[in-house]
C-alpha cells in the first residue's frame, strides 16, 4: 500500500507550513497542498478532484484543514484500522437521555477529543469526550476525515458539491451511511484545530440545504446543531400521543359510562 496522502485545501500557506508542511508527524506522507487563493473553489470540489486523481490508488486518503494539526502519526493508527469505515478525531451522534410518557428526548454529544486554540496558539483547551478507537458516529467535523481509497471505487462515494465552506463532511458521513451503510467511527489521536473561528452566515443556508435534503433523518455535528429535519423527534411525539390515545380512551369511555 501506498504512503497516505493528506489533502488540504489552502488558503493561509503560513498556516499550512506549520501545521502541515514542517510537521514531523505527516513526513512519510503525500502532502497535496490545493492553491485556493484566487480561485476560491469549493471545498467540496476541490476534495471530489482529488478523489478522481486517487479512487483507483491503494492508499488512505487524509482530508484535513491548512489549521489541523497532527501531534502523532496517523500511519501508526491506520495501519490498524479497517479500510471499510470512514475515520475521524472528533464525531458527534445523538443519544437518548430520556423518555417520558410521551416523547423520547435525545440530545447531541461529541465523541472523540481535540485540542482547540486561536490561530496564534493561544486558549487552548480540550474540546469533546474520550471514547474507545472505533466508538461509531453519525457524523465528523469538517477539520479532518481519514478513508481509504477502496471506498470511493466501492461506493462511489463523493463530495456534495452545493455544501461549499461548511458541513460537507457532515453530509458526507450521512450519506455514506444511509445509502452504503458504510459506519463513521473515530480515530482517537493527538491533535490540534487552529481555529475556533465563528459561525458564517452561509452555514445556516447550508444547515437548511441538508434539513431539506433528510427529511426523515436526523443527525448531530459538532458545530453543535442538529443536520437533518428536526421534525423526525414532533413525529415521534406525535406517534406516541397518538399510541397513547388509542390504547386508554376507550377504556375512559367505558369508565365514565359506568359512573353515570
């Protein structure tokens, strides 16, 4: 097999030589640095040319931000993970907390651990919750996805092209699962994301883009929103008022009939 190949779409080089370029960690890598200055292409796109240069090369694949940061080697992780899951440091999924009479509550929760500071290093601190290697998610964060190559000749499997800047991976991880049923799972490693960064205006268009495309599935991203339709958990409500309703009316009806 190949050495792995970490793809980047790059805007700051600064940033993408330290984090990147000059790190010890991704030396035995292919390092595929994507020039986006002028051109300011989707990410999406860009990722989906590389997949095309790639599909047909026996290797994993690495996509990640010019701000992500190994702090290990990611080949001494692979080489013990299975080529038919798609890898990640840090995933969200939604878990049921607790059910009343008549509505399950689920909330979302990060799964994997990083270390998140500015762009000059400074408030760092440790974001998400430890889990064991191979804990499956519904969905990573844009910052890194790790897969090797035998999935996209497999599946198919790319990119949505209309998610631009944001949730692309998200949508990627729902879609692998939903219509592959190829598992998300995470790959704890040391790392660091350079950019806590804000929330674009873009990304709620893009955030209501996914609501429409999944409109009977819900997921949970580490942006820390729900992706998908949040009518999934009223038609849950709805259905056990309805169980609800059905099963004890009648038995009411009868009872107050005997009252009078």
């Amino acid at each position: 097999m190949n050495s792995p190949v970490v793809v980047s779409v790059v805007r700051d080089f600064v940033m993408y030589d330290k984090c990147i370029a000059r790190n010890p960690f991704v030396s035995n890598c292919r390092l595929e640095p994507i020039d986006n200055r002028e051109c300011n292409e989707y990410i999406s796109v860009c990722y989906n040319r590389m997949i095309e240069k790639y599909a047909d090369v026996d290797t994993w694949l690495i996509f990640c931000h010019e701000d992500f940061q190994f702090l290990e080697d990611p080949m001494i992780l692979l080489n013990k993970a299975d080529k038919d899951y798609i890898y990640g440091p840090i995933g969200g999924v939604l878990k049921k907390r607790f059910h009343p009479l008549f509505v399950e509550v689920w909330e979302g929760a990060f799964q994997g651990v990083i270390s998140e500071s500015e762009k000059d290093g400074s408030g760092m601190c440790e974001v998400g919750a430890s889990v064991p290697i191979g804990t499956q998610v519904e969905t990573l964060d844009c910052q890194c996805v790790i897969l090797h190559s035998s999935l996209f000749a497999k599946y198919g499997l790319r990119f949505d092209e209309k998610l631009s800047f944001d949730l692309y991976v998200e949508d990627f991880c729902m879609s692998a699962w939903l219509d592959h049923t190829v598992p998300t799972r995470i790959l704890p490693m040391k790392c660091q994301h350079y950019s806590r960064g804000c929330i674009a205006p873009r990304f709620f268009a893009q955030l209501e883009y996914l609501r429409e495309k999944y409109p009977k599935y819900e997921a949970f991203g580490v942006a820390g929103y729900y992706v998908g339709s949040g009518r999934t958990l009223v038609r849950r409500f709805q259905k056990r008022v309805r169980s609800f309703m059905d099963k004890h009316c009648l038995w009411l009806v009868m009872f107050f009939q005997k009252m009078v």
